[in-house]
C-alpha cells in the first residue's frame, strides 16, 4: 500500500428521513481544523435516496466536496448497501482520515469497512489531531477503566478511521456563501444481490429520559450512597426542571437505570447547567459532560478531581447542601408566581 496515494479528510455524513444526523455536522467542523492542519480538502459522503438537496448543507457546514450516491437502492440503512458504496469511493479517491459518528449505524458502517479495507478503527474517540507532516491521525480516547486517555494510531494501513461519539466536537456555523464541488456518484447494486430486505420501520416511542438533549442536569455519583441519595436529588431536579444522570459508579451498584449513566460509557451532554453531586471526577465521566455550559461541583472531598473541570465548586456534605438549594430554589420560584414571573 502507498501511503502517500491518500489524500484528504472525509466525513460519513449520516441522515434519516432527510435530516443530516447533528454529529456528521460536528464531525465536519473537526475535520475542517483536520483538514486545514494538513491543507487537505474536506469531503462528505452522503449517501440515501432523494438527498441531494442535503449536499449544499455539507458544505455550508465546511466541506469542500461532497461525494453523493443518491439512488432508490439506499432509501433505508443497510450495513451491506451502504458499505459497498462507501467502498467504492473510498478506492476511486483515497482519503487519508475518515470519520463517522459513533452512533448505532455510524458504528455498524464503520466496523464494515474497516474489515473489508483491512485498515484500523479507533472507537468511541473523543479527541482528534493529527501530525502535519506524517499525516498521521492521533485519535484518543480513555482507556483502562477511564483512568488514562490513551492515543490510537494507524501507521501502516489507510484510510485512518474513528468513530465519535456525538457532543463531543462542536460544529461551525454554516456559511451559505461556502462553494464546494458536489460529484454524483454511481454503482450499480441490484436489490437481489443484498443479503437482507427491509420489511417494516417500527418507531417505538419512549418514556425514558433523553439526556442528550436536556439544558439542564442533576447528575449523581457514589458519594450520594445509595437510593436514598438520588431520591434527594430526584426531587431537586423535578424542582428546577431538570434531568436526573449519574455515574457509572452510581449505575453499576444499582442505584439507578443504565440510561443515566453519563460519561464514556454512557452519554455524552451538553446541557446549559450541569449539577455534579458526589461525583469524584474520573476521566470517563469528565468526557461525558466537559462541554457544559455551566458545571457546578459538589464533593466533601476537597481534593476530587471534578473540582478541577468545573466553573463552581461547593466543598461539602450532598446531604447538607442540597436540601438548601432545594429550599432556596423553590422559594424563587414561589416568588416568581407571586410576582407573575417578575422578581
């Protein structure tokens, strides 16, 4: 393989029903910075039926070319489809860096066409460079539990792949005024030629907490205890309307369900205010939630290490401290019914 044959930074841009996913947008300002870093152009791979009339967006979002399968035979994912298109484009023009997003279909693609390719794919990353003059992509991510950020290299095979996990790279502003090339591509796949068919989409609905999309998080770790820790801030957060997330210490003694447990392991948020409550600050979980607007930490040790990623720290007992925001909260709040809103 000649390395030096690749060229460029790519994105996989992911979209339903017609909306671009809004972790390729991230993706495609991370990869700007890449991409310039290296004075390399910026691609998008957009692939789906009827989605042309997205390929402008990728490049007021930063791109420099999309390259665009629109054809009936991808209207739904399927691993295989889509694989073998992005294969295609892959061999016709030879990126160096290709990015997706770490979610269920940027994760099923991405593991596809690393095997297929025989190059490597660092998963869940959650930081990105890459050396100017090796072209060489440092992807890290934690490792070991989360007690180390471990950077990931592929020096022998291209492209050089990661998945990202979403929130956790911001995205340009878009630029209406952006010119890049849109090149339609073309491969021929029959429909009896794919291993699997798409009968029916059944869009569940769910009661269970989004926290990816809260403003506001009340967030809980070991130091609360027990149940008893997050029925206190359970109450906290229905006060003030928030959402209620945890560790991953928290979820794996029980103490509360899988789905919210923020951090590496779990979700990743960026909510306007983030409240940290018994939550030592391990690696995994700062990962999860360093993006916040508003960090506001609460340990009785004074030496944890989330004191170190906040904007405001309260030494002191959860139990003691809570109880009082929760008063202090519901009394301005009391007062701004009383006073229409205005206080």
């Amino acid at each position: 393989m000649s390395l030096q044959a690749y060229k460029g930074v790519w994105v996989f841009i992911e979209q339903r029903d017609g909306v671009i996913a809004p972790v390729s947008l991230e993706l495609l300002g991370a990869g700007r910075k890449l991409a310039d870093k290296r004075n390399v152009p910026l691609a998008g791979i957009l692939i789906g039926d009827e989605v042309g009339k997205l390929a402008p967006v990728v490049i007021e979002y930063g791109a420099d070319i999309v390259y665009l399968y629109d054809d009936p035979i991808y209207h739904d994912y399927r691993t295989e489809s889509y694989m073998k298109a992005v294969i295609d484009c892959v061999e016709k023009h030879k990126p160096e860096i290709f990015l997706y997003g770490a979610t269920s279909t940027g994760k099923d693609l991405a593991s596809a066409v690393a095997t297929d390719l025989a190059t490597g794919l660092t998963a869940d990353t959650t930081m990105l460079d890459v050396d100017v003059e090796t072209g060489l992509l440092e992807a890290s991510r934690p490792a070991f539990g989360g007690n180390i950020m471990a950077t990931i290299l592929c020096k022998k095979h291209r492209p050089q792949m990661a998945t990202v996990r979403p929130k956790v790279m911001k995205a340009l502003a878009p630029d209406k005024k952006r010119t890049g090339d849109i090149i339609a591509e073309s491969l021929y796949i029959r429909e009896e030629d794919l291993r699997t068919k798409v009968l029916k989409i059944v869009r569940e609905a769910s009661d269970k907490v989004r926290l990816d999309e809260a403003d506001i998080i009340v967030a809980g770790g070991k130091g609360l205890g027990g149940k008893e820790g997050f029925e206190m801030i359970d109450q906290f957060a229905k006060l003030i309307g928030a959402s209620v997330g945890a560790s991953r210490d928290a979820v794996e003694a029980g103490w509360i369900e899988h789905h919210h447990q923020v951090g590496q392991t779990g979700v990743t948020v960026t909510p306007k205010i983030y409240f940290a409550i018994g939550i030592s600050g391990a690696i995994q979980h700062i990962v999860g939630m360093q993006n916040s607007g508003l960090i506001i930490a609460i340990n009785k040790d004074p030496n944890a290490a989330i004191f170190q990623s906040c904007h405001y720290g309260i030494v002191g007992d959860a139990f003691e401290i809570v109880p009082l925001l929760t008063q202090c909260f519901a009394q301005v709040l009391q007062k701004e019914v009383q006073y229409g809103g205005k206080i």
